[in-house]
C-alpha cells in the first residue's frame, strides 16, 4: 500500500466528481429538497414529521451516495479506466481506498449539509444531539458508499444500477422500521429486517434522536461499521487485474 498512490486516486476520482454537474446536484439539493417536501407533506402534522425527520435526515444521504457511487464505479468500469488501471503496478488495497476516500469526502459533506438544513431551515427537533444525527448521517453515507461500490459489478448500465435501488435498497427501507415499528410487522417481515444492514442504520438512528444510547445502540452502531467494511472487502474481490 503506497499513502502517496491512494492520495493521487482520491484526487482524480474528487476532480471527476467536481466536474459532474449532475452529481453534485444530488449530494448538495437533492437530499434537502426531499426533506422539505416531506415537512410540507406532514404540514398538520407537526409530530409526525418530528418523528421521522431526523432519520430521514440520516438514511437520505445512504440512498443518495448509493446511487452516486453505483454509478460513478459502473462508469470507471464500462469506459475502461479501472482496466487499465489494474494493468497498472497498483495495489487493490490503494485503488479502493482512494475511491472510498473520495466517496467518504462527498457523503461528509452531503451528511452535513442534510443536516444544516433538517436542523437549521427545517427546524427539526430531537432529544438526542443533533451532532450524533449528522454524525451518523455521515456513517450511513459511507454505508451507502460502500454497497454501491460492491454492486457496481454486477450492472452493466446506468439502468441496471438505478434498478439496485428499487430491488435491493428500498426494501430494506421499508422494513427498517421507519414507517411501521418492526414489532407491528408480521413476524416473517421481522426475520427479514433483522438480516439487513440499513435495519440496524435507522435503529441507530431512533435511539440517538430519543436521546437513548444504551447498550443496542452500540451494537447498532458495529454491525453498520461491520457491514461497511465487508461491502468494500466484497468490492475489492470484483476488482480483476488485467495480466495482458
């Protein structure tokens, strides 16, 4: 692993994303335009938005930066760069984690500026410190970051990227228990959920928000960690060094 080849693939892939018009509108209006709908959407319903507002400001900014990354990563491999680049004297270790550092600065800041707005124009309330939502709106970022990374293999356009969305992250929205308690689901949904990642991101999440950090919270916060480790690790194994 050379520091200095990680630093310079961090640096090209943040150039390549500073030029995407389209991305950049993703990670910086996107996620808070979708929160100020939701605050109109729940206008006589103050509590209710209060309730899922904060977590919504941690699980918009995983949506988002899965998108971003699937794609980004699908087009590194269709046009050719990651081909060559693996043709290249170059460590697995040191490309992956100079796009997850590149990744990892665009879901900070995309964390941060849900945030700003859900706390600061929203004026969404909680419990817990509003540093602990942003902080794992950051985290759940990079979760996102990281199953897009992994997936990217298995899409051949854009197209099928955006299809992951539907099939593989919005269900697990679903049965995070953000719209219904997982307890008032059937018990075959529960098995389900307790299976996936984004379960145990909007967990940590409600407990934070209720100012609630007892000991699940903090297994919460390892199997998101856990899981974002072993979505990139998934993710170096799809890397292919070409031997021609």
């Amino acid at each position: 692993m050379s520091p200095r080849t990680t630093l310079a693939t961090t640096i090209r892939v943040l150039e390549q994303l500073r030029r995407d018009r389209r991305t950049l509108a993703m990670v910086f209006f996107v996620a808070p335009a979708l929160l100020t709908l939701f605050k109109y959407i729940f206008a006589n319903q103050p509590q209710t938005f209060n309730r899922i507002g904060a977590p919504m400001i941690g699980l918009f900014p995983l949506i988002m930066m899965f998108l971003i990354t699937s794609i980004a990563m699908l087009r590194e491999r269709t046009t050719g760069t990651l081909e060559r680049l693996m043709s290249l004297p170059l460590g697995k270790l040191d490309l992956l984690l100079g796009y997850g550092l590149a990744f990892a600065t665009l879901a900070a800041l995309q964390g941060g500026v849900t945030g700003l707005v859900g706390f600061g124009a929203l004026d969404i309330h909680t419990a817990g410190p509003d540093w602990g939502v942003v902080l794992l709106a950051v985290a759940n970022a990079l979760l996102g970051m990281a199953l897009g990374l992994f997936l990217s293999a298995f899409a051949r356009s854009e197209f099928q990227a955006v299809q992951f969305m539907p099939a593989l992250l919005f269900p697990q929205v679903l049965l995070s228990g953000l719209l219904i308690p997982r307890e008032r689901m059937p018990h075959a949904l529960q098995i389900v959920s307790d299976a996936l990642p984004v379960t145990y991101a909007y967990d940590a999440l409600a407990k934070i928000t209720a100012d609630n950090t007892d000991g699940r919270f903090w297994l919460d916060a390892v199997i998101v960690l856990a899981a974002i480790a072993l979505a990139l690790m998934l993710g170096a194994a799809t890397l292919k060094r070409r031997t021609a």
